[in-house]
C-alpha cells in the first residue's frame, strides 16, 4: 500500500484516540436511575450481606430517633435520615460493623387527635366514651391503623433517600414487645423508690386536655393583660400598718390561686407615699406603697402619679412580719386567708415592683417555695393546702369564689373571660394600683400552637433528686463513681455523671443538655389521654392524698406478658384488674388509667431495640465503651432533643441502668429557605423532598445535606440547589471521564509506584494526602470538609491539572507506553478511592459507577472498606518540588492568557514558551517536560546567571517576581493526529503527517487489528 493511498484511508485519525468510552452518562438521570439500583440492592440483600460482611468487627450502632408516623416526610426528615445514613455507611466503611435499624413513635396526641376529627367529628359522631372498656379498646385500634398508615408510607420515603437499613424489621413504639418493654420500665422506677403521684402545677393544654412535658412546649410572642396590684398591710411593724405590698403579674386569673408574696432580703425596698395624683385615678393622693427601689419610679409612672416621696426604707426583717389580706376578700364571701411574705432567690428588681404574687397552684417558682415555708406556715396557723382553681377545661373552680365558669383559655385556645372578670374585682375592691398589655414570650403547645397555662392537679412524677433504691442498678458511667460534688445516688446525679463522659458533637451541646439537666423539676409523666402505653401499675390511696404504690413481681408479670401477646389495650379490656392482681383482687387496689407520656416510651426505645435479642439480634450483646468494651452507641437529631429524645432517654437510662444509654450524641440545626426563614406552608417557602428527589435525584439532596454546617441552621432553595446541582454535575463528569478513561486499561499491565513517571506519584501522594484528612473527617462526623475537600481535589487537582495534562499520552501515546500505563494504573488508585469515599454521601453515584469500574469485584462499594494502603504513596520531598513547578506552571498559564485574550493563538498547542528561571531553580525542576506540563507544543527554559534579566516585556506574577515567560509561536507542521506543532512532524515516511510518537501509535494501533 503506498503512502497516498494509506493516508487517504486515515484522513480521520481520532478513530485511533484512545478515547473515553463508557456507558455512565453524562446526564445522570437520577430520579430514573436511582429507583433501579434501590430494586438491585434489595435483590442483591445489600443490608445483610453487609451484616454479614461486618460480623466480628467492633459495633457503632446509630439508633434512631423515632419519627412520628402522622404523614408524608418533610426536609427536616430528610436532612435528618441522610446524615444518619452517612453515619451508618461511614462507620461500616471504616472498619465498623454499623447497623442501622429505623424506628417510630406511634402513640401520642397527633394521632388520636386525627383520629377524632376524620372518625368523629367530621362525621357529626359523639368523641367515645372511654370509661368504657370496648369503646376504648376500639378507638385504640382506630389510632394503631392510622400509625401503621403513615409509618408504611414513610418507609418508602426514606428508603427512597438511599437508606440502607433493616427496613423489613423496623421498630415501633406500638409494637406489642415494645409496649411490654415500656411497661417494664416504668414498673422499674416503681421499684426503685423514684415514681410518684404528687400535686403539682403542671404545664396544662386547655385545647388538648392533657398535661404537657418541657419538650413539648415552645415559646412565642403573645400579648398578655398586666396589672399592678396592691396588697393591703393587715399585720406587721406599725411603720407600715396603713401601706400596701404591691405586685405585678402577667397573669391576672391567677391571683384567686395567690396564697403568699416572695421579696428578696437582697433588694432594697422602701415606703412610698403619694403625694399628687388625678382625682380618677386608681392611685390615691396619700397611699403607702411598699416597693422596690429599683422599680418605684416605673411603677409611678405606671400608675400616672405625678408626685410621691420615699417615707422611709423598710428592711428584710419587717418584710418578713408583713401579713396581708388578699386585694379580693370578701368576695363571694371568700378570700379571708391570710398572705404572707416569704423571702425568695426567685426575686429580681429587674422588672415590676420586686414584689413577686405567689399562686403555688400555678407555677414552678412558687410552688418550690411554697412547699419550703410549709412547714413554717402551719406553725403560724396560716394552712399550706393548694387549691385547684382551675380545672381542665381552663374554667375557675370553686376554689376561685366569685368566678366560678370564667374561661381562662377556651376550648380553641383563645382569652377567654378570666382575666378581665379578675381586674373588674379589683377595681372594685379599690385595689388595681394600674393596668396594661405586655407582649412577651409564652409558653404553646408545640403542637396545636395555642397557649398553655400552668395549673395545680394530680400527676405523676418521677423524682430528680430522691435517693435511688439499693436494689436499682448502681451507677456505671466512667468507672462507676459519682461526682464528688453530686450529694446522694439520685436521678440528676446520675444523670450529669452521664453527661460528662458522654461525647458531644458539636461541643456545646454538652453545656446546653447539663444545664438543663441541673435546673429542671420532676419528670411529669403522665397524661389524660387514650392512645399510649399506660402507666400500668395499682395504687391504694393512703388517705393523705398520696397513692401507696403496688411493687409485686407476680403482678408486673401478668402485665408485661399480656402486653406482649395482645398489647397495652390489655390494660384497658374488661376484667383486666382482677387478670393482673390475681389473688390481689380482693383487695382495694386501683388500676391507673392514665397514659405515659410519648417522651417515655421513646426513651425507652434502647430498652427494646438495643437490649433485645430476639428482634434485633444484630444489635445484641453491645460492649458499650463507658464499660470498658469497643462498641459505640450514637444518638443524633435536631438541636430540639437536648430537651426531648437525648433528655428522655439519658433520664430513662440513668434510672434504670445507672448510665446514658449512648457514648456519642450528634446534633443538626433546624433547615430554613433561602432568606433565613422558618418554613411555612403559609408562607409558601417549603421544599418538599419527594419534589427535589423527583427533579433531581436523591443524590443532589444528599451532596446538600453533606455540603453544610449540619451543626448551625442551614438554608435550602431554589438557587442553592442550582448551586448543589453545578457541584455536583462536575464530580460527575470527573468520575465519568475516570470511567471512559480507564475502559482502555488493563489491570495486568498496572505499573508499580516505584516506576511510574513524577506525575503520577505526584498525585497519588496527592491522594494519599486525601486519605488522611478523608478518614480523619469521617471518624470526626466532619462531613463538609469531606464534599469540600474532595471537590476541590477532583477540581482543581484532577480535573483541571492533572487530567487536562495527561489527556495527551493517555489519548494519543502507543499502547505500549509506560507512561500511558502508569496513567492508567494512578487513575484506576484514584478512582477506586474516590468511589469509596463518595459511597456514604452519593450513594446511588457511587454505587452505579462502581459497577461500572469493578465489575468483578464486590457487588456494591458499599460493601468495601475506605483503602488503608494509599499512606505508602506519600513522598513530601516530591510534593515540595512539585510545589515550585506549579508555580512556575501558573505564570506559564497567565502569559499564556494574555496572548489568548489577544488572539495571538488560539490552542495553548499553538504556543512555545521561553520560560526564564533563576539559577537556583536549576537543579530542582530544570529538568521537567515544560511542554508537557504546560500542555503546549514546545517549551524552553532559559537559566538566569548573575545579573541576567528576561526581556523587559516577558510576563510575571507578582508573587513569583523571579520567575518570567514570553510567548513564541510554536514551529513546525501541526501533528494530524494529536494537533501539536512540532519540528518533528513528517519524519516517519509511513505517516508523514503526524509525529514520531503519533506514527508509533498508529503502527501499534494497526499491529492490534485495527483499521488504520
């Protein structure tokens, strides 16, 4: 054949590139492609054979925190399920053996609030009546259906995130073992001394006619009524027989429920009189009034008095034998008690008068120091009962005389009456000193977001600060010793022991959890609804109006075993006290009816998942750390848990374990829109997951969750996922070149580190860098700096250096070249080690790629472990003169813009650079391929002696001033295969068109069979 004739048959010589080839796309088509690899990997049981891959190996256990099964999932859900998934797969991708089993909570309010509506009400149906036995049981079973509704759809939501997990043996908390369980853990605070019926002030939902826990009550803005009231001097130092005590509340209803008034011994108080004030005022010209120093000139302002003089200071002592009579006596013929004054840490001088009304029925402050003058005050025949002024429905009581009816909160959690029916009565007994409106901060309900009012009724607690039984487990966090500045083996104790060897992350939420841990009051437990675990356990009243409480194996037997074959509605059938007492029944034992609050059976969630062999056997047998043993157990949620799930379940734990029932507690901000906003339906600024899944694909929300400071709130939008989306469409296009790339290797033909050209051991100790800080940010739940770290290396290092670089010998050397090879063998290391450490946040990417790579290896990369070896790679003394290359290379590619911008050349291939270098670079990197690494035709280097200088108009950087390059031409024929113009070119009489290099590639191209 002769030269025209072959020439002519090669005129497109691209057909002989080594060019990428593969079938990853470049459009990745997410929402189609990621439903198909879930489908494989349930065929393919990835779940267990990933238990069965980690058997042996040292647990990290990330128990979930159960979502609520009452409809479809939200973007808080799935920021919170994908960093929980990223936990489980890192972990396991470390060395761990990381099982994952999902949960639910199903009791509680929200359902059985649904279910009244759609059942009941909306049906014009009578609510059921739940004293009786068949009507209660039936509408536990109604509020069951709905829960296994919700938690069946959500299953699929969150499996459709890319979970991988025990998806066909979740937990739920209605689940009759676990009902059992919860049983059993209330029975254990029985019996270690700590559960109680107690008379406190509760927080009180008027709307949902239960008592509320802290964690369910949030804060916002309300505009309450606020008076200035006085209190009439009945008895004390004769200075002040004729003056009045005056107080300030919020809360006018209440002052019916008032019984004394707290001062403070640290607050200087005075007598003040009037001396001018308007003929209609509520203030009279001559009043004494007893008031803080601080505030005397608010509250006279307050009560428009133009004028007054302070008549003396009145000292603690004289406070102390103050008695008032209550500013409503007479009423209704009552109110004739006596109100006394008790000093209290409680009173500040910050607001109001410094006179604090003290209503021990409705309010925590009050109630503690009511309770510690008790004593005291029978002495001084003044009676320490607490009076129930106002019942569930936010209605006075006859206990609040004159009022009887009056609505402080109606039945849709509006003002009612009260509060203006209390300040008429005032103003008639001549005792309103002043009036107004204050909006503030005050407590709602979380969840019908109306507001809550404290309110004095029987519940039942369990204590923070009794001394724990002998016979419960003893402490067992650290080395089994409490603090010794913790006073006694109780609850709080326990507690703050376990916070402190528990690890926080972020850090903080140590300080937030301890403090409230240190401040809070009694577990109120109970609730007055119908679906839950009850508090099963027999009372027999001790006549004082406390409950002697049943502790009896064989009872609590009965119990737990019946709720394990049919459930807690065991509890509620007919016959069930005589079942459970057995030969008990005779005598006057009464079964509680009340329910436990949701916060506790959550909290007993450990107890029923992670301490159960028979359900979860993956799970069982955990060395826990804080006993000496390698397991690890993690909890993670919203920064809201410190005061739900974390509180709930470290107190549960600590009672009944003597430990946290985790080693490590993980917290997220809450997710807002794109300005800082909570989101709203209202509002409209929502993002729904199922919308972004089906735009884009679980992966872009995945690359989100894992892009942002999980700690602090974070913000998702419209153009923050065009921001996720560019992100991630270059990782995908460098994995998608990787993959062409490598379709031309031959793992046979992998070159040794040792031998492979500076390059190449350059990036894999690159790589090798990359490991460190990867594995580092894994094992520290750092998952920013793991997107942010790999990103700019696949950027900046691969992308746009290393492969832009490489793609000629790759594209266009002989197949028998070592640098080809070498190319190939680092991009295989690469690429295999990038796959792996994207695995946990592009799970669906990662594992399609896989297949595609290693398609003889291990049937998903999620089975792989995070590589071990890649620290043999690392070489700093090559790093460092690499350092000094690419420096050089930058002012290269700066000179090279400017002639560009100029239109001087087009392709970088068109250009020769003389590269000036100093003398002392020489024997660093004179010897480097300039034109290679610059990806020009030729390059040249010139070295500078002595006083050399480039020419004056060469190109430099300011911060490499010694460095400097002028652009020539290259010269020469343009190579028709690989596009560089080189002297060369027309050399080899076969192929006279292309290069030296170029002709040897098509001759071996043509010896492998190909056409040519």
């Amino acid at each position: 054949m002769s030269d025209k004739s072959e020439k002519s048959d090669v005129n497109d010589y691209s057909k002989t590139l080594f060019l990428p080839q593969t079938e990853f796309p470049m459009r990745a088509g997410l929402p189609q492609r990621e439903p198909e690899l879930l489908k494989r990997w349930e065929e393919i049981d990835l779940y267990g054979k990933l238990r069965e891959a980690a058997r042996g190996r040292a647990k990290f256990v990330l128990h979930d925190g159960p979502p609520y099964a009452n409809g479809n999932i939200h973007i808080g859900h799935a920021l919170n399920k994908i960093l929980k998934d990223v936990v489980t797969k890192s972990q396991q991708m470390l060395g761990y053996d990381s099982n994952y089993v999902p949960g639910w909570d199903c009791h509680g309010l929200p359902i059985e609030w649904k279910i009244e509506e759609e059942n009941y009400r909306s049906k014009g149906k009578p609510k059921p009546n739940f004293k009786d036995s068949t009507a209660m049981v039936a509408f536990r079973k109604e509020c069951r259906a709905y829960a296994t509704k919700w938690l069946n759809v959500q299953r699929e939501e969150f499996k459709r995130l890319g979970l991988i997990g025990d998806w066909d043996h979740p937990y739920a908390t209605m689940d009759y073992f676990a009902e059992a369980q919860i049983a059993r853990e209330l029975m254990k605070f029985a019996a270690n001394g700590t559960l109680y019926r107690g008379s406190k002030p509760v927080m009180w939902s008027v709307v949902e006619k239960t008592a509320l826990a802290e964690a369910e009550v949030e804060y916002e803005d309300y505009t309450s009524d606020t008076v200035w009231v006085k209190f009439a001097v009945k008895s004390g130092d004769a200075a002040v027989s004729s003056a009045s005590v005056v107080i300030w509340t919020t809360t006018p209803w209440t002052l019916p429920g008032n019984r004394a008034i707290s001062f403070s011994s640290k607050i200087g108080y005075g007598l003040y009189k009037v001396t001018d004030a308007p003929a209609d005022n509520w203030a009279k010209t001559g009043d004494l009034l007893i008031l803080a120093d601080a505030l005397a000139e608010s509250v006279f302002k307050q009560a428009r008095v133009a004028a007054y003089d302070k008549v003396s200071a009145v000292a603690p002592d004289v406070l102390k034998a103050i008695e008032c009579a209550h500013p409503l006596r007479g009423l209704a013929g009552g109110y004739e008690f006596t109100v006394p004054l008790l000093d209290g840490d409680h009173v500040t001088d910050d607001t109001g008068t410094g006179f604090v009304h003290t209503a021990p029925g409705h309010g925590r402050e009050d109630f503690d120091i009511w309770m510690h003058n008790a004593r005291a005050l029978e002495a001084r025949g003044i009676s320490s009962a607490i009076p129930y002024t106002v019942d569930e429905n936010g209605a006075f009581t006859e206990h609040a005389p004159g009022f009887v009816g009056k609505r402080v909160i109606n039945d849709k959690g509006e003002k009612g009456d009260a509060n203006e029916a209390v300040i008429q009565a005032l103003i008639e007994r001549g005792a309103l000193l002043a009036r107004g409106k204050l909006k503030h901060q005050y407590p709602h309900s979380w969840r019908s977001k109306k507001p809550v009012i404290f309110r004095n009724t029987p519940q039942w607690f369990i204590a923070m600060d009794k001394d724990i039984a002998a016979s419960s487990p003893p402490p067992q966090v650290g080395e089994g010793a409490l603090s010794d500045a913790l006073q006694g083996d109780t609850l709080r104790a326990r507690a703050l022991q376990a916070i402190s060897v528990t690890q926080w992350v972020p850090a903080a939420g140590q300080n937030r959890i301890n403090g409230m841990i240190s401040g809070r009051p009694d577990w109120v437990i109970s609730r007055q609804r119908a679906w839950g675990v009850p508090i099963a356990v027999f009372v027999r009243e001790k006549g004082d109006g406390s409950a002697e409480i049943l502790v009896n194996d064989e009872v609590n037997k009965r119990i737990a075993d019946a709720f394990v074959e049919e459930g807690a509605d065991a509890w509620y059938m007919e016959g069930a006290r005589d079942r459970f007492l057995g030969s008990l029944a005779n005598e006057d034992w009464q079964k509680v009816d009340d329910i436990l609050d949701v916060w506790f059976d959550s909290g007993s969630s450990h107890a029923f998942v992670l301490e159960d062999p028979v359900h979860f056997p993956g799970l069982a047998g955990i060395r826990r750390k804080v006993d000496g043993g390698a397991d690890t157990v993690m909890y993670l949620e919203g920064s809201d848990q410190h005061r739900g799930w974390f509180h709930s379940s470290l107190l549960e734990s600590c009672g009944t374990r003597g430990r946290a029932p985790y080693d490590v507690v993980l917290t997220h901000g809450f997710t807002l829109d794109e300005q800082g906003r909570k989101m709203s339906k209202s509002i409209g600024n929502t993002v729904e997951p199922q919308k972004v899944i089906a735009q884009s694909g679980a992966d872009i929300l995945r690359l989100w969750v894992c892009a942002t400071d999980y700690a602090d709130d974070q913000r998702i939008g419209p153009e923050i996922l065009k921001n996720v989306v560019e992100t991630y469409r270059k990782l995908r296009n460098s994995i998608r070149w990787m993959l062409g790339t490598l379709h031309h290797f031959k793992r046979d033909e992998a070159v040794a580190f040792a031998d492979m050209p500076e390059l190449e051991r350059l990036m894999l100790h690159q790589l090798a860098e990359q490991s460190a800080v990867v594995r580092a940010a894994y094992a520290e739940f750092d998952y920013k700096t793991v997107v942010a770290s790999l990103a700019t290396f696949m950027n900046t290092e691969l992308s746009a250096f290393y492969f832009d670089i490489r793609k000629d010998t790759l594209y266009c050397d002989p197949p028998s070249s070592l640098a080809r090879k070498a190319a190939l063998t680092a991009i295989d290391i690469i690429c295999d080690a990038l796959l792996k450490w994207l695995a946990p946040v592009l799970s669906f990417t990662a594992d399609e790629a896989w297949a595609m790579v290693r398609p003889d290896a291990e049937p998903s990369v999620h089975l792989t472990l995070f590589p071990l070896e890649l620290g043999a790679y690392r070489d700093d003394a090559l790093a460092k003169k690499w350092t000094l290359i690419r420096a050089v290379r930058r002012v290269v590619t700066g000179a090279l813009e400017v002639e560009r911008a100029a239109k001087r050349i087009g392709s970088s291939l068109e250009a020769s650079p003389m590269i000036y270098l100093p003398e002392q670079f020489m024997g660093d990197i004179f010897d480097v391929d300039w034109a290679e690494i610059c990806i020009t035709s030729n390059a040249m280097v010139e070295i500078l002696r002595d006083n050399d200088t480039p020419p004056a108009d060469a190109f430099r950087l300011p911060e490499l001033a010694n460095v400097a390059v002028v652009v020539e031409r290259a010269q020469g024929a343009k190579c028709a295969r690989s596009w560089k113009i080189l002297s060369s070119v027309g050399s080899d009489p076969d192929y006279p068109d292309v290069s030296p290099r170029d002709a040897q590639a098509l001759r071996e191209w043509k010896a492998l069979g190909a056409p040519v």
